[in-house]
C-alpha cells in the first residue's frame, strides 16, 4: 500500500505521512487477523480521526479541548508549556507559583513571565504539576531513540498457546477480553480500536480524578466503563477476579505508579500467563507524567512549527497519541496471532518520545499548505444519542473489506458494573 500524496493535516513537520503509516499497520494487522483482503484507506478520513476534537460535538456545541492553564507561556529567559487540563494539575501549577485557587491564565502568564524556566519546571514538579521546557530539537537524541524498535515487543514468560481469536471478519476480536487502564487519547484509541473489532473492553477508572467527559466521549466508543479504587481489599479482589480471564490488559499510566500498586507487566503476566500487555508512557517506563503538547514542547516539535519563529506553534492534531494509539494496537493483533502458535506472555510497549523521534526523521516542508485541511468533514463523522445527549465524534481511521466501518456508542463514564460479558450472549455476567 502506497503513501498517498496528502494526508491533510498539513504542518513543517510531516505528521500526515506518520498518520497514514500508523494507521496502515492497524489496519494491516486487522486485515490479516480476519483473514481479509488488503486494507484500503481513505486520507481524509483519517485526517478527521486525528483531529477528532475539532469535530467533536456535544448538544450541538464544540467543546474547548485546552483548558486556559494548559499552553504556551514566556518564563523570564525562555518558554514552557504547561498542562492543566485536569483540576488537580491546574491546581498543581497555581500552588507552584504561590497564587490562590481562583487565579487565572493571566495570573499564572505573569508568575511565570518573573521565573527562568529552569526554577519554574523545579517548583511545577515538585508539586505535582506539569510544566516542561519548550525546547529546540535535538538530532543526536531522536537518533538514539530511533536505534530502538518503535513499538517494543518483549516477551514476559512462558505459557502455552492460546486459541487464535476466529470472530467473523467485520469482528475478529469477538470474545477477546480487554482490561483498559488508560486515559485521556493514545491509550484509548489502541482499546477503542479492539472494542471496533469486536473485543469486550472494559474501561476501569479510579473514581478521582474524575475523567474529562470531552475525553471520553471522543475515545470510550464501543467500550464500558467502570469504577474500582484498586487501592481498596474489595475493589481489587474484583479487579483480580476480572484478570484471571482477561486476554489483553492496556496500562497507560506512569510506570511507577503502576508498580506500587502491583500492576506491572511483569507482575500481572505472572498472575495470568499467557496475558497480552500494552503499555504506553510520554517519556519511556523511566520518564515521568506528560502528555501529547508536553512531548511536542520538549522534543523540539513546538518551535518546528513556529509560524514566526518568535512563538511555538503545534501540530495540527495530537499526532503523537493518536498515532501510538495505532500502532499499539497494531502490535496487539500481531500478538494475538503469535500467541497462537508460540504462546507465551507479552508485553507491548511504546512511549509518546519515541513517536516523536520517528515524526522528527521523516522529511520537512517550507511550511503547511493552506489549502491542504478539511473543510467539510460530514462524510467521516457519526452521530449518537448517549445518555440522552446528542453526540457526533469522527468515524473509525481504520478499514478494510468486510471490516467494521462504524463505532458504538461510548456509555458515560463509570456507569457500568465491573464484569465480563458473556462469551456467547454478549449479555454482562453476574458479579
């Protein structure tokens, strides 16, 4: 399969041709699970899928993706770029810089306008925020990063073939259970990719933070979603009564937060051998918290795509999540396959720095063509009624002959119990 000439999503940086390719390895390991034909992709359908915000609606109105302490701001020799779309991290950044609660964007622009940048990420750390140097691009850095496989495939331990998944081709995962603990974007486009091909994801979420709803109703398609303080004895004997027939578990949370809560790869492959495990980090398992617009900031991305040269720009989407997203899932089905015949347990596993290595060594353009983006994106979105509230959300990236060519509706966030569906009926199981 050829790389079209345009993806549009036009940017100095060519983020179109890592969307394509991205989506093409999902598609390809769909294809071949479901003993389908060759995938045929459509480019601006997949440009509307990478830049599902700009799409999305909710009651008929678009919803603001960044919260105002989520951006770029000047320090006193330089920028950074904080993240706040979560209350506590926005809280987080206020304390850092000695201001109330109530503070606003012009507030938080000011202390920090007072700061160098170094001293300003120190104190932003040291209190749970997220706040990184907007930095110039590295060559040497991303060319180390490039040495590596751009999704690590790591077996875990032994354990003996399992039954290749064999659900019909427009649902290949059909029976395929999934535990997602994952938020915001790249995980839950890998799991939500699954639920399109027919697994049973079951979302688990601790009850605080509370999830962004924009995030979830652009990503929880085909999914539900439930509430477990695994911290808590009953909580988490539910969790481990779920882990003992699960096929895949998606952790999307920092490493080390994971291991202290006993929900390593290494640990849950031990407890259910034979188990599939995706991971995704912003930094690798050692890095710590970020997100899509931190990594661009850091890696040199922000000032590639400066419009003057004087101010970071961005690119047109969250491409770096969306595009781990994929190629996640990609892995996963190949898994899937492989485990079949070696068995085995495994562990799939890619950081949001690594794809933006791989963004930073595809070729430049002078600049975006202006023309190159969508303007009507009503052939690629779907509509939903979810919890009496209309909804439309871009349609699947993903395609190939007799595939899924629609989501599910997302369910609203936590509203379901913590059980499997029946293998057969499909009906959720009694706890």
């Amino acid at each position: 399969m050829s790389v079209p000439r345009v993806v549009p999503l036009p940017a100095r940086t060519d983020v179109g041709s890592l969307a394509w390719s991205s989506v093409v390895a999902a598609s390809r390991a769909a294809s071949e699970l479901a003993g389908a034909p060759e995938p045929r992709l459509d480019p601006a359908r997949i440009a509307v899928a990478y830049s599902s915000e700009r799409w999305l609606r909710i009651a008929g109105a678009r919803p603001v993706a960044f919260a105002p302490l989520s951006g770029f701001f000047r320090t006193a020799d330089g920028w950074v770029r904080t993240h706040g779309n979560y209350s506590h991290h926005a809280d987080a950044l206020r304390r850092a810089l000695s201001l109330d609660l109530e503070a606003d964007r012009d507030a938080v622009a000011a202390a920090l306008s007072a700061r160098p940048t170094g001293e300003a990420i120190t104190s932003v750390d040291a209190r749970g925020g997220l706040c990184v140097r907007v930095d110039r691009e590295r060559p040497e850095a991303d060319a180390a990063l490039r040495e590596s496989e751009l999704v690590e495939v790591t077996r875990l331990g032994a354990a003996p073939p399992s039954s290749r998944p064999d659900g019909p081709r427009h649902a290949p995962l059909h029976g395929v259970r999934v535990l997602d603990l994952t938020r915001v974007i790249a995980g839950p486009v890998a799991t939500r990719t699954l639920a399109l091909l027919g697994a049973d994801v079951l979302r688990v979420d601790p009850p605080q933070p509370t999830e962004i709803a924009v995030q979830h109703l652009d990503t929880g398609h085909g999914k539900r979603s439930t509430l477990l303080d695994l911290t808590a004895s009953t909580a988490r004997t539910r969790f481990d009564a779920l882990l003992e027939t699960a096929d895949i578990v998606a952790l999307g949370y920092r490493p080390a937060g994971l291991d202290r809560l006993g929900l390593s790869p290494a640990t849950l492959a031990a407890r259910r051998p034979g188990l599939i495990v995706l991971q995704l980090s912003a930094w690798g398992a050692s890095g710590r918290r970020g997100f899509d617009s931190l990594v661009q900031a850091e890696s040199g991305i922000a000032w590639l795509e400066s419009v003057d040269g004087e101010t970071p720009g961005v690119l047109p989407a969250q491409a770096l999540d969306h595009s781990a997203g994929y190629l996640l899932a990609a892995a996963v089905l190949q898994l899937l396959a492989r485990r079949a015949v070696e068995g085995g347990s495994w562990l799939a596993e890619t950081s949001l720095r690594r794809v933006a290595a791989d963004l930073l060594g595809r070729p430049r353009t002078a600049g975006p063509e202006p023309t190159a983006s969508i303007a009507d994106a009503s052939a690629h979105v779907q509509e939903f009624s979810v919890a009496g509230i209309d909804l439309t959300t871009a349609a699947p990236a993903l395609a190939y002959p007799g595939g899924p060519r629609a989501f599910a509706a997302p369910r609203p966030w936590g509203g379901d119990r913590p059980v499997w569906r029946d293998r057969v009926t499909g009906q959720p199981e009694a706890v």
